[in-house]
C-alpha cells in the first residue's frame, strides 16, 4: 500500500489536486477534511477530545488501507513545518505504513497566496469543507496561518523529514488541478487506472 501525502499551506489545491490523483490512477483520496467536519459537528476546533478523536481516525483508516492491501492512499493536510509537534503527528501517520515496509511519498504543493485567496470559496470547497463557508473567515485565517508558520519548503527552508521520505514540490499556482496531479503521477511513477 502506497500512501501519498499531499501537503502544503490552506487553499494550496490539496483536496481537489488529490481528487484528480485517485480519479487516474487506483489509489483513493483521504482529504484532512473528511475527519475535520464530522469532529466540528460535535466538537469545537482544538479542543482535547477533537484533536484526539481526528488524530485516531486518521491512523485507524491508514491502518486499514494497510491491513486490506489498497493499491495507494492520498492523504492531504496543512503542515507546520516549524513545529516540532507536527513532525511527530507526520511520522505516527506514516508508521503503519512504514512498519509494513510499504513506500511513503511526500508531494507538497505551492501557490503564492493571491492564487490561494482566491481559491478560497469556490464550489468544490464549500461543498467538502463546511466549515471554510464563511469565506472572509477563512481568508482570515489563511493569511494568519502564513504569517505565523512555515509552511513550504524552499532555498533556505528544508523539508524536515529529508533522507528519510522522498519529497516532490509541485508548483502549481499556474496549472490545473489535472495538470498538477499529472506532474505528481509522473515524478512518483504512479500506475494508471
């Protein structure tokens, strides 16, 4: 079972990227959203038994896609690359895979933040992510995320987990969503459906 993580900062393309990666090849999409909004129905963002219950359901279906021998799993989430917290969440993730010799990739996406702030909104979004349907909101706290983590690579700012993991950086701030999960299909040498 090959997990592909697709990372980056909010409104990057993660969900609709990874969408199209599923849609070519046999592997399916667990987008960080259809974990979020279920939890938000019942319990508020950061609170103990949210951050708890979305961390074990996350690892209960990366277990199974192991366990039921899934061709490949996309998953897609923010992360910040400077804290030490979520490298360790990135890592217990991972481990069951790892732990049954299977390949991780990692492909983190990048769009300037005009291009996100104004992918904020658009259809598939709010259709997916109920909880970015307040969109100034949600443009908000973009911004906000930016200015307090770091959350791409770049010259001076290396991928955390390097040497361990491969790691692909996709810009995609001019391309489609077809056209960057074609890139990532490429690079990692994905099969076709």
């Amino acid at each position: 079972m090959h997990l592909v993580v697709i990372f980056g900062p909010p409104a990057v393309g993660k969900m609709t990227v990874g969408r199209e990666v599923a849609r070519l090849t046999p592997y399916r999409l667990f987008h960080n959203h259809a974990t979020i909004e279920p939890l938000l129905e019942v319990f508020d963002w950061g609170t103990p038994a949210f951050e708890t219950l979305r961390e074990e359901f996350r690892t209960r279906v990366i277990e199974e896609a192991v366990r039921h021998d899934l061709p490949g799993l996309v998953f897609t989430f923010v992360w910040g690359l400077d804290l030490a917290d979520d490298t360790a969440y990135v890592e217990r993730l991972v481990a069951p895979v790892v732990d049954a010799g299977h390949p991780v990739d990692f492909v983190e996406l990048w769009s300037s933040q005009e291009t996100r702030l104004g992918r904020e909104g658009t259809p598939l979004r709010l259709q997916h992510k109920a909880s970015k349907r307040d969109v100034e909101w949600a443009r908000g706290h973009l911004r906000e995320w930016d200015a307090d983590h770091r959350l791409s690579t770049g010259p001076d700012q290396a991928f955390p987990l390097a040497g361990r993991y491969p790691h692909h950086r996709v810009d995609n701030d001019d391309l489609s969503p077809t056209e960057a999960a074609q890139a990532i299909v490429s690079a990692l040498g994905l099969p076709r459906s």
